[in-house]
C-alpha cells in the first residue's frame, strides 16, 4: 500500500468514527433506516453494562439521530415539550411540527456540509493522486477553512435560537465543528439531536415517519407497566420503570396511541405461540417461555407465570 493509500484509509476511519453514537442504558436511540426510523434498544458494535455503541449511516441527512432519555417525570399524560401534559394526539403533531421547524432552521446550513464532503472526498484525493500533497493543501484547505467557519458561525446561531438553554451542548459542537473538517460534515446533524427532547419515546416513536416496529416496542412497553417485577433486584430493560402509581395512567396514553394507529391492544396480552410442545408456561412480561419444572422467569426475574390455554 502507497503511502497516498495509507493516509485515506486512515482518513477514512477518522471520518466514519464520527458516525458512531454512544448510547446509555436509560436512553432509546432513533436512527434512519432507509427512508424511515428505527429504535436501537440491544446490540451495537461494542456492549457494556454501562451503554454500547451504534453506527449511523455516514452521510450527511442519513446520519440524524435521536437520543431520547425514558426517566421523564410521568404525570398520567405524555410530558409534552413544555413539560406540561398534553393529550395522546397532541404530543405527536408537537413533534412533527417541532421536529420539521428545527429541520427547517437548519436546512441553509447543508451546502457547507455537503461542500466538506465533496472537497473530502472527491476534490483532495484527484488532487492528492495526480499534484501530490503540496499541491492539494494549497488547492484544498481554503475552501475547507472557508466552509468550517461558515458552518459553525452558522450553526452557533441557529442552535442558540433553538436551544438558548444548552450552551455546554453548543460549545461542543461548534469547537468540533471548527477543529475538524471531518466533524465538520456531520455536525449539522448532530445538532439536531434534541429536536424531539422532552417527549416519551413512544411518542416519538409515533411522529417518526416511516418507523419500523411501533406496535412491537409498544407492547413490550405496555405489559413491563401491567405486569410488575418481582421483589429481585431489576434488570435492566429498555424502558425505565414507571412509578407504580401511574402504571394504568401511562398504559393508558399507550392504549390511545396504539388505536389512534388502528392497533388492537387486546392481541398484547395473549399468549404467545408455542416454541416448543414440550413449554406448558409463558411470562406474562417478557413472553418467554418455560416447562412445568419452572417457577420463575429468569430473563425478567417475575415471579408468576402463567400457563398456556389449552385448546386444540
């Protein structure tokens, strides 16, 4: 490998670690899939008990994530951006439109971004194959400063529009944004991230367009609120749990959701499938399955499981 060679491939990896998301265990992290989204609750390129790392597409717009914290006061209503309580149909058209305005505020800031990546990756390696080094920083490095400083003058005043409360956020950002080109490409999306702060996931979950998976997290959700833990010490799970108080209440918001979406709740709480003819219990919360000997769910640590109908 050339030495040319060698300085894009490490080029490359600087570039894609700024396209990794450090997720902790009481957040639930929306990215892009394709034309929709997605939340990531397991998985990731490296795990521990204290968060695990994910990956977003490595393009500008493609790169948008969400990191939505679950420890929201619960008030028997979905919190809404002003944290005061709003109706089921309510939060969910506050995200669109508050997702959408800061899309909007945002949008004259993507020709620096997409200029970054073209001299990035188009301009300086031609430049880089066929002048050499010398040539290419003489030819490059003048849009690229010229592009860095438009960005963060840029994004700094937008941000601070949006956000006027998170100043140690916008300091990150802009000094990011000024030191590396590299960053510089994916800070407009980075900036973004809190444009659905202050929302329950679920509701998130909902106003995202194309999501994949709402019924399936929804009612996983839905039955760690109906059917309690038992007296073990928890495990984690990918919601934080709720006071108990307000258990029915939020399962409530849950329900009106799911039918405002044309979901039929009363299929969440059936029995799953067999797995296996020899399985004669079921946990009611996490669905796994057990045979007669079993008394407790090991995955979830519930202490009551319930048996399987007969039938047919």
């Amino acid at each position: 490998m050339s030495s040319v060679q060698m300085l894009l491939v490490v080029l490359l990896l600087l570039y894609l670690s700024e396209f990794v998301v450090w997720v902790r265990p009481d957040v639930w992290f929306f990215r892009r899939r394709g034309r929709g989204w997605e939340v990531v609750a397991r998985g990731g390129i490296f795990t521990t008990p204290r968060g695990s790392l994910h990956w977003v597409y490595p393009i500008p717009v493609l790169s948008r994530a969400y990191l939505v914290p679950v420890h929201l006061p619960y008030t028997g209503q979905f919190p809404s951006a002003s944290g005061e309580p709003s109706s089921v149909r309510d939060p969910v058209d506050a995200i669109e439109r508050q997702r959408q305005r800061v899309e909007k505020a945002f949008q004259p800031l993507r020709w620096a971004s997409w200029g970054l990546m073209t001299l990035t990756w188009i301009a300086a390696p031609i430049l880089l194959q066929f002048l050499g080094i010398g040539p290419m920083l003489y030819a490059v490095v003048p849009g690229l400063v010229l592009l860095m400083v438009s960005n963060a003058w840029g994004l700094y005043r937008v941000h601070r529009r949006l956000f006027p409360a998170s100043d140690d956020e916008r300091l990150r950002l802009v000094l990011s944004a000024c030191l590396s080109p590299l960053a510089a490409i994916r800070s407009v999306d980075l900036a973004q991230k809190e444009a659905v702060a202050g929302f329950h996931p679920l509701a998130v979950a909902a106003a995202l367009p194309g999501f994949h998976g709402w019924e399936a997290i929804a009612a996983e959700e839905w039955r760690r609120l109906k059917y309690s833990e038992s007296t073990d010490p928890p495990v984690k799970s990918m919601a934080h749990p709720a006071p108990p108080a307000e258990d029915s209440a939020t399962m409530g918001e849950i329900e009106a959701l799911a039918q405002h979406r044309g979901i039929n709740t009363a299929n969440w709480d059936k029995a799953p499938e067999r797995e296996d003819p020899a399985n004669s219990q079921y946990c009611p919360r996490c669905r796994s399955q057990f045979t007669r000997q079993a008394v407790t769910c090991h995955d979830c640590r519930r202490s009551t499981l319930l048996p399987f109908p007969e039938g047919p």
